[in-house]
C-alpha cells in the first residue's frame, strides 16, 4: 500500500494482493453461486358456486392455475414434488381441497404451469352466497427445491409460501394480475450462508490489512 520500502515490504504487499484476490474471488463467487427462489402465484381461480350469474351452489369445483417462474439467470431448478393447500377462511384449520405436482425440473429464466380443478370439500358455500358472494381461501404451497449451477446442485431448501384469495360475486379473484405467494418469515434464507462467509471474508481483510 504505502511506499514503504524496508525488509518486509515485499511480503507485506505480498499478503495484501493475496487477501485481496482471494477478497475478489469470494465475492465473485457469492455473485455466481447466489439463487433466488422461484416466484409462485395462483393465477384464474374461479369458484363457480360463487358466481352470482351461475346461481348453482351444488358445483363445489375450484379452478386454478399454478405459475412457476425461475427468475435465476443460469440456474435450472429441481422441485420437489409440490403440494397445494386450500383452507376457507376465516377457519384457518378448515383443509377444503389439497393438489400435489409431480416433482420436475425447470430451466433458467422458464416459466411453468399447472392447471387443475378440484373438488372442495366442507365449505359453507351456501353461508358465503348469504353474505354477498363473498369468499375468502388461504392457499398455501410447499415443496423443496435444489439449484442447478454449472454441472453440481445444490442441497434442497425449503419452499413453503401462501397467500389469501378473495373471491368476489364473479367468482374469481379480485385481483387481476394474479395472486403472488408469499413466505411468512422474511428471512435471509437462501442468501444467509454466502454473506455470512462474504462478512467473515471482510472483517479478515480489515484485520489484516
Ligand atoms: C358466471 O356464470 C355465467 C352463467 O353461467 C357465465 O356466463 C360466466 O362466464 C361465469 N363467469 C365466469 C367468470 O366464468
Ligand atoms: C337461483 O336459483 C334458484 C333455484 O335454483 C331460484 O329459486 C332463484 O331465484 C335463483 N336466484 C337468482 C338470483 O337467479
Ligand atoms: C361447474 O362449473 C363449471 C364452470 O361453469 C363447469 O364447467 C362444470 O361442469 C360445473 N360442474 C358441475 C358439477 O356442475
Ligand atoms: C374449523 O374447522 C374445523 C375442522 O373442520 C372444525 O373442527 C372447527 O370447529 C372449525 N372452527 C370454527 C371456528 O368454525
Ligand atoms: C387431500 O385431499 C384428499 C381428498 O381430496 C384427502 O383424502 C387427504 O386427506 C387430503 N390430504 C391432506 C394432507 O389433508
Ligand atoms: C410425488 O407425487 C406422486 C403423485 O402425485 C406420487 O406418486 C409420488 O410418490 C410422490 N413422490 C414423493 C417423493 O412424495
Ligand atoms: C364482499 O366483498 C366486497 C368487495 O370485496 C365488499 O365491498 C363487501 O362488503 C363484501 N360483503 C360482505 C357481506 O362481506
Ligand atoms: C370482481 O372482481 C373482478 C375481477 O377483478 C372485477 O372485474 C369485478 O368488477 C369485481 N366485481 C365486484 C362486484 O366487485
């Protein structure tokens, strides 16, 4: 660093070049190894019993649309298989349909769908007719994925995101674009590991600078 040109400075530039290579390199390896989880919504669910139009409460079929997005730029993603969970609200304990994906693999940047109707069993739907049409399901997603990077992957995270659906008289869901599941904890997660080691890499460096 400074023009200091004793016995040791040989060394000691030496040592800062190689903590700073070896800085670089971790840092340019937390960039290349980092992953984001794949982005999930439910996209065009439709209950007809709660479609004031139809006026037939004895259809208990919800429909849906399960959208996969790998946002990672060179990362394929191996799930699990994936399992869907529909509660009516507000009993949050009340399992009304349940789904389950094939595990498969996606590649960087895909996007997948999987459509499916399924039979809702216990809801009240003749109680959410009385009070408008209105409808209100929890929905939560479960599964563990691995990355792909290059030709290794991963070891499996846990996947676990959910989000409400509300459905108004048309019997779909009020919100246009989709609804976007969400995890419960904002956790680090998936980037704890890698920044822990960039912090530990760091303060080293500044140690021994
Ligand atoms: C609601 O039901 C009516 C009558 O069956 C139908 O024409 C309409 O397409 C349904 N709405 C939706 C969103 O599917
Ligand atoms: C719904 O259907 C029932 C019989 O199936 C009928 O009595 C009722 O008038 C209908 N309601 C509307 C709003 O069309
Ligand atoms: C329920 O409604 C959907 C959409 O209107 C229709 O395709 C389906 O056949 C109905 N199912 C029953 C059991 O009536
Ligand atoms: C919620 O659903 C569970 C299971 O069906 C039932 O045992 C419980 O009584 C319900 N609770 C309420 C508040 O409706
Ligand atoms: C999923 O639904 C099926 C029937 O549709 C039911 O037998 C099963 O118990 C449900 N699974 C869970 C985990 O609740
Ligand atoms: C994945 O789901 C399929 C059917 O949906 C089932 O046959 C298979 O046993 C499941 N695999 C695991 C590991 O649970
Ligand atoms: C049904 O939902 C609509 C819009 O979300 C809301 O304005 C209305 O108050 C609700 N009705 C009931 C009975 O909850
Ligand atoms: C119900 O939701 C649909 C879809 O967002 C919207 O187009 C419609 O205006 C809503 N209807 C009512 C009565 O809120």
């Amino acid at each position: 660093m400074s023009d200091y040109s004793g016995g040791g400075g040989g060394c000691r530039r030496c040592c800062c070049s190689f903590i700073l290579t070896s800085g670089l390199t971790a840092l340019f390896m937390w960039l290349s190894l980092r992953t984001s989880p794949p982005v999930c919504s439910i996209q065009n669910f439709y209950v007809p019993a709660l479609n004031k139009t139809a006026n037939d409460t004895t259809n208990h079929t919800i429909y849906f649309d399960l959208k996969l997005d790998n946002e990672n730029k060179d990362k394929g993603i191996y799930y699990d298989n994936i399992t869907l969970t529909f509660n009516y609200l507000p009993n949050t304990t009340l399992q009304v349909a349940n789904y389950t994906a094939r595990a498969f693999y996606q590649g960087h940047k895909k996007s997948t769908r999987r459509k499916a109707r399924l039979e809702a069993v216990g809801v009240p739907w003749e109680a959410a007719v009385a009070a408008g049409y209105n409808g209100t399901f929890r929905v939560d997603l479960a599964t563990k994925v691995r990355y792909k990077i290059v030709f290794w992957s991963t070891k499996r995270h846990k996947l676990e995101v959910g989000t409400t659906l509300v459905v108004n008289e048309t019997g779909k869901t009020v919100k246009k674009k989709g609804d976007r599941l969400k995890s419960g904890a904002p956790g680090l997660g998936f980037y704890g590991a890698p920044v822990a080691l960039l912090v530990v890499l760091s303060v080293m460096v500044l140690v021994f600078v």
